[in-house]
C-alpha cells in the first residue's frame, strides 16, 4: 500500500476498512463528484461543517498544549491557521454566495451527529496525550484529502469545483503530508520507532476507527437537511 500521509495513517486506514471506503465513498461525495448532490444538501453540510471546523480549530490548537517539541508545535499552529484562516474562508465564501451571511453561519445551530465527533475529537485531547488526540485527528484531516484527490481526478462535473479543488489541491495535500509526518514522528519519539509493538497502538487504531464511523456518520447528516 502507499504511503502518501505516511506510515502510521496508512496503517491506521488499513485497520479501519470497510469504514475508510463507506467514509470516503459515501453517497455524499459520489454526489459531489457527479455533481448529482441536491445544493440544499450542501449548503446544510456547509454550515455544519463550519461549526465542526470550529471544534475542530480548537482540537489543533490543544495539540499545542499536547506538544513536546518546538517541531510539534509548529506543525499544530501551522494546522491551525489553514483551518482559521483558508478552510473556514472557503466555507463563508460559498455561504454568502447564496445568501447565508457570515453571521448566521456562526449562529448553525450544531446537530447531534456534529456534537457527537467534535466532542469525541476533544474528549480525546482532553484525556490523552497527543497521541490519542492525533489518531482522532487523523481522518477528518487525510480522508478529506483523499477525497480531494481522488475527485481531483474522477469528477463528471464542476458544480463542485470550488471544494474539490481545495481539498485536492497542494496547499491541502502539503498540509496531508505534514500532519502524516507530524503523526509518524509523535508515535517514535513516544513509543518507538516500532511503534506498532506497543500496547498502546490498537487503542490508538480504535480511536481513529471511531473517528472514521463518526464521519460516516457526518456525510449521512449532511444527505438530510
């Protein structure tokens, strides 16, 4: 199998099939890719998603406080800022295109299936180290730029192609890469570098196969508005 998020993720993706392919080839994103996806449908998605990208700034930034080197540090704060400053941005663009403005963006009212991960997402952070913070990270972060990718490459139309363009771009995939190395580096400096002998490592799969279920979940709120 490649590798091209790293070690620890693609092993992490083998663990959780067939959650990873329900995940990333959801009905939802074969929507986005035939651009078949009802826009009523995305738009909800939008807006829960900003909130979940909310959360989930904040998760990145506890990664701070998690960090044990100045190495770790910057990759969370350089996470961060893609998220404050580039993800978000796309979200409040497409909204206000339709006449969602900002402030009624910040004001979704977040549902029970958005609740549920954040909250997991953070209770992880809270909890555990950053290893366990990262393995629930982990696949929001590359299944969104699989997705991206494998879009970049499949899609029938372009009534999508504000999203797939920035989850499949390389600014994205950059940030997939430094967060895979990011993960790599944070299991051998903790563990080992035979981080998979640990007693540690099938908790950590079973958090990041959680966090998968979760997004499963997360496409499956956003088919009903």
């Amino acid at each position: 199998m490649s590798e091209p998020y790293g070690k620890a993720f693609s092993l992490m993706r083998a663990e959780a099939e067939p959650a990873w392919r329900a995940y990333t080839h959801h009905a939802f994103v074969e929507g986005l890719k035939a651009g078949t996806l009802p826009r009523e449908a995305f738009l909800h998605y939008l807006q829960q998603d900003y909130v979940f990208l909310i959360h989930f700034s904040r998760a990145w930034a506890l990664a701070v406080v998690k960090s044990e080197t100045h190495s770790e540090m910057l990759a969370a704060v350089g996470t961060v800022n893609a998220l404050v400053a580039e993800e978000m941005q796309l979200h409040i663009g497409i909204c206000e295109a339709a006449g969602i403005s900002q402030e009624a963006l910040f004001a979704t009212r977040e549902r029970a299936e958005n609740l549920a991960y954040t909250r997991f997402v953070l209770e992880a952070g809270y909890s555990g180290d950053l290893l366990d913070l990262l393995a629930a990270l982990a696949p929001c972060v590359m299944g969104y730029g699989e997705i991206g990718k494998r879009l970049t490459a499949e899609a029938t139309s372009t009534l999508y192609g504000d999203w797939i363009d920035t989850y499949g771009g390389d600014d994205y995939q950059a940030a997939c890469k430094a967060v895979g190395t990011l993960l790599d580096d944070a299991l051998e400096r903790r563990l080992s570098a035979e981080f998979t002998s640990s007693p540690r490592w099938s908790r950590l799969c079973q958090t990041f196969h959680t966090a998968t279920e979760l997004e499963v979940g997360f496409w499956q709120m956003g088919l009903t508005p």
